[in-house]
C-alpha cells in the first residue's frame, strides 16, 4: 500500500510540473510580444520625434543665416553711424568755440548793460516806494473813513430799532388812550343819564313833597325844601368835580398825543437826514474805494515793471560769472528786494507799459483803469518777488 501511494504521488508531481512549464511558456510568449509592441511604438515615437528635431534644426539653421546677415548689415551700420558721429563731433566742438566766443561777447555786453539796468531799476524803486507811501496813506484815510461810516451805520441800526420801540410804544398808547377816552366819555354819557334820571326823580319827588307840604304847615315844608337844595348842591358840586377831573385828564391825553406825534416827526425828519447822510457817504466810500482800485493798478504795475527787470537781468546774467560780479548781484538784489522768502496774495496786474531791451529801455505813466478780479498767490509770489512792505500794504487794503 505505501509503494503504490508513492507512485500516485510522484505522478501527480510530474503533471503539476508539465502543466506549470507550459504556463510559463504562454506567459514568457505574452510578455514578449507586449516588449514588442512597446518597442515598436517607443521606436515610432522616436522616429515622430528625430523627424520634428530635424525640421526644427533646419529652422534653426535658416535663423542663423539670417542672424548672420543681420549681423553683418548691423556691423556696417555702427561703422556708417560711429563716422557720422565722429563728423557731427567735429561740428559740435567748432559750434562750442563760436558759441564760447559769442558767450563772451554776450559777457562784455551785458557788464555793460547792467550798470544802465541798475540805475532804472534804482528809479523803479525809487518811484514804487513813493507810490506805496501815497497808497498808505490813503490806506489809513480810508480806514478812518471806514470806521466812520460803520458807527454811523450802528447809530442808524440803533435810532431805527428805537423808533420802531417808539411807533409800537405810540401805537399802543394810543389805542390805550382811546379805549380810555372811549371809557370816560362812555362813564360821562351814563353818569349824565343816572343824573338826568336822578333829577328827573328828585324833581318828581320834590313835586310829591311840595304837593304834601303845601297839604302842611309852611314852615316845616320851607326846611325840608331847604335841606333838599343842600344835598342837591352837594350832589351837583360833586358831578362837577368829577367832570373838572375827567376834562384834565382828556386834555392831558391829547396833549400827550400832540407831543407823541411831534416826536414822531422829529424822528422820521432826523432819518430822512441820516438817510440822505449816508447815501453821501456811500457815495464817497465808494469815490475812494474806485480811487483806492486805481491806485492798486498803479503799484501792480510798477510791481510788474520790477519783476520784468529783475527777469531781464537775470536773463542777461552769465551762466559762470566771477565770484566778485555774482555776489555784487547778490548784495544789489537783496538790497532791493529784502530778505522776504514768503508772498502773499495780490490783486491781479491787468496791463503793464514798461519795455525793457538790451541797450534801452521806455517806460510810460500807468493810466487808471477798472479793477480786476484777484491773481493766485502762486503766481504774485513769481511777479511781486522781494516786495515785502507792498505785500503788506495789499494785506491792510484786502482786510479793509
């Protein structure tokens, strides 16, 4: 039994081994011809791409040819281009000696035309400094006209509102007055009607009585008639008084409202008068106030006239000076215009006159013109450059 059981194990073994031999031979087949067609399609792509690397080359190649011809036309360029260079050198330093020679003569000109410069710039001065001190002056007589002319403005707002107080006092006082009147002459009209009534009555009463007393005795009637005239004279004295009373008072009343009505004109005559009074002065105010303009193109002009003479000698100055001519320029121009590095605003210059040359120089008197609308102060502080005193004095008149 174990012999024949060795067998059948060992046949058993034998085919196990066949069949896994023959596995495996169908698996190397299948991977071979998988490698195959991997290498095939890897040998395809590589040919796509040597066949896309040679076309790539050939454009590279038509590149380069083309580069080189650049290059070449690029080199006879820089050659052409480094030739005429060194020709417009040569020109440029032939026109650097014309224009040193003529800088120098511009040199000698302008030395001497900056002493004439100078001594029209000195009258310029001269003549701004007289026109600002005019300008102040009248600056001051305006203020005080100003200043006039506001408290009489206040004076007028005052008188004003206590007329207005007294129309509206006078107004109520006579409404007051009449509902008095009214009630007086109303008390009057009833106190006469009770009296009228009263004696009407008495009268009555006293014919009863008299009717009696002549029924009585004489003597004793004549009393009680008597004693009845006394109070009647009392009564009557009393109505009197009373009436003496209510008259005073009436008459005080309307002389009240006579006086009330003569203050009344009083007040409206002396605003007639101030009215008239401030219209004239309005006129004036407004007579100095165009002079004061004219004035202000007066000195904006003469300020413009100093700025164009202060451009043209800069424009005149060299541009390497000697030291000793640079800061005799220095000292001239902060002598004249100061030491003033901040410009305020100034009203606008609408016109100058003044023309100024190399060699000569015309300056005509400004003529009085209407005023402008005001300049930015950018462009004052350009034109009015140095002249600290007018900025003020414009300052002082813009706050006026």
């Amino acid at each position: 039994m174990p012999k024949n059981t060795g067998k059948k194990s060992g046949k058993n073994d034998s085919k196990a081994k066949k069949k896994s031999s023959s596995v495996t031979r169908e698996e190397k087949s299948v991977s071979d011809e998988t490698e195959k067609g991997f290498f095939l399609a890897q040998i395809e792509y590589l040919t796509v791409e040597s066949e896309k690397f040679q076309k790539k080359c050939e454009e590279l190649e038509k590149q380069n040819q083309l580069l080189i011809s650049q290059f070449s036309s690029l080199r006879n360029e820089k050659k052409d281009i480094t030739d005429y260079l060194k020709h417009s050198l040569l020109e440029k330093e032939e026109e650097l000696d014309r224009l040193s020679e003529r800088l120098q003569n511009q040199r000698e000109a302008a030395d001497q035309n900056r002493s004439t410069q100078q001594l029209k710039h000195d009258q310029l001065m001269a003549a701004l400094q007289e026109q600002i001190r005019e300008l102040q002056e009248q600056n001051r007589k305006l203020v005080g006209n100003l200043t006039d002319l506001d408290e009489f403005e206040r004076q007028k707002e005052d008188l004003m509102t206590n007329l207005d107080h007294l129309e509206k006092k006078l107004e109520h006082q006579e409404e007051e007055h009449k509902n008095q009147i009214h009630d007086l002459e109303m008390k009057l009209l009833l106190e006469k009607k009770r009296l009228r009534e009263e004696m009407e009555t008495c009268t009555l009463a006293m014919e009863a009585k008299v009717q009696h007393l002549v029924d009585q005795n004489l003597p004793e009637r004549a009393r009680s008639v008597l004693q009845e005239n006394a109070e009647m004279k009392a009564c009557f004295s009393k109505l009197s008084e009373q009436f003496k009373v209510l008259m005073e008072e009436n008459s005080v009343l309307r002389e009240r409202k006579h006086q009330l009505s003569i203050d009344v004109e009083i007040q409206e005559e002396m605003i007639r008068e101030m009215s008239r009074m401030s219209c004239l002065q309005r006129k004036q105010v407004q007579q100095l106030q165009e002079e004061l303009k004219n004035k202000h193109q007066n000195l904006e002009q003469l300020q413009k006239e100093h700025s164009q003479v202060l451009a043209e000698m800069e424009a005149l100055r060299p541009e390497n000076p000697d030291p000793g001519s640079t800061s005799k320029i220095q000292r001239e121009h902060h002598r004249a215009g100061g030491t003033s590095s901040v410009s305020h605003p100034t009203p606008k210059p609408k016109s100058t006159s003044c023309r100024t040359r190399a060699g000569s120089s015309h300056t005509s008197v400004p003529h009085y013109r209407k005023p402008v609308s005001q300049e930015s102060p950018m462009k004052q502080s350009r034109s009015a450059m140095g002249f600290l005193t007018s900025q003020q004095l414009f300052n002082k008149l813009s706050w006026s």
